[in-house]
C-alpha cells in the first residue's frame, strides 16, 4: 500500500518567516541524492513540511530509507578551513567555495579517494593570505564539517592556486568523499533544523 511520508522541519533558531533558502539548499540535496520528483516542500505555520508520495508502508525499507535521508541532508554542513595554531581561529568557510567533488588523488597516495575544492575568488585570496602566513611557522590548517573533524595538514608554502584537494592519511572512502563534496556543493543550510514525521 503507497502512501503519503510528511516531515516537519522547525528552524531551531526561529529562522525568520522566508524560508527560501533553506529550501533551495535542501531541495539541491535531493537532487544529489538522486531524487528529483515525487516530493514537494509547503510551509505551514513557520514549519517547512516536506512531502514524500507513493511511499510503501508494507515493507518499510522506503521509511526506513526516508528517516536517513532526512537525517541526512538536514546537517547544516558548514565548511570551515581552521588556523590550529592560533585557537582554531577560522581561515575561510563553504561560502567562499565554488564546487566541490569527489576525486582520485595520485600517485604516491595510491588512488585514495579525496575532495578537490575550488574557491572563489575571494576564497582564493584568503586561503592564499593564511597559508603564506602559516608556513613562515610551519603551522597547521584543519578542517571541519561543523564541529566533526575532518582532517589537518602543515602548511610548508603558500598555496596560491584557485583549487586544493583534500586528503588524510588513510584516505577516504568514495561513499564519504562523494557525501562530503555533496554536502560542501550544496552550501550550509542557514539554520539549525529540527525534524520529526508529522504523519504518514
């Protein structure tokens, strides 16, 4: 039997009354996760329902996949490039990047999979401010997805090209390196969402 999947999504910070570009962020996260129709966004009462159709009750494995996918794509997903040295005082942000994508890294790091991020123009000129500043002391530039760690690395020189790919040690795997450059694509979401099923 096919039914209909309701999920309120409440902006935990009151979130003003337009909520345009939370949904646009979101609705570029579906598209990522290969869902262009059959869902559809409403705002009721300063809550944002998104609506999923022809869902199968039966079995469950649609809801099931649902509930991790709303999980998914309502993280903020703030990117932060962090000056370790000095406090983890904050270099640029998603804002200043143009794209991302999940990409193989080259010999000698054998194929692991990475994230290449291209900035703006603007990001570039930070970026390339911070790491000339950072390699007069060899410091260190970490990097979070709102406050998850992703990774770190020492700047030796400056870095002054309009791109830079991200690596670890023990590589990324390609699911993670895809959902990560998906989520850095598609921008920060403007508030913090809180989510719960309305009804199905």
């Amino acid at each position: 039997m096919k039914k209909q999947a309701v999920f309120a999504l409440t902006p935990e910070d009151g979130g003003g009354s337009d909520f345009a570009e939370t949904i646009e962020v979101l609705k570029a996260r579906l598209t990522s996760a290969g869902i262009t129709q059959g869902y559809k966004f409403e705002v009721v009462d300063g809550v944002i329902e998104l609506q999923f159709d022809n869902v199968s009750h039966e079995i469950g494995e649609d809801l099931d996949y649902l509930d991790a996918l709303i999980e998914k794509i309502t993280q903020v997903g703030e990117l932060t490039f962090r000056d370790t040295n000095n406090g983890d005082t904050i270099i640029l942000r998603g804002e200043h990047m143009r794209g991302a994508a999940a990409t193989l890294d080259s010999p000698p790091n054998h194929y692991r999979w990475a994230i290449s991020l291209m900035f703006t123009e603007r990001g570039a000129e930070l970026f390339r401010e911070a790491t000339t500043r950072l390699a007069e002391e060899t410091g260190i530039i970490s990097i979070y997805i709102d406050e998850e760690f992703i990774t770190s690395a020492y700047v030796h020189e400056p870095i002054t090209g309009d791109s830079v790919l991200i690596t670890r040690p023990e590589g990324f795997d390609f699911a993670e390196a895809r959902d990560l450059a998906e989520m850095i694509d598609s921008g920060a979401l403007p508030h913090r969402l809180g989510t719960r099923k309305r009804r199905d």
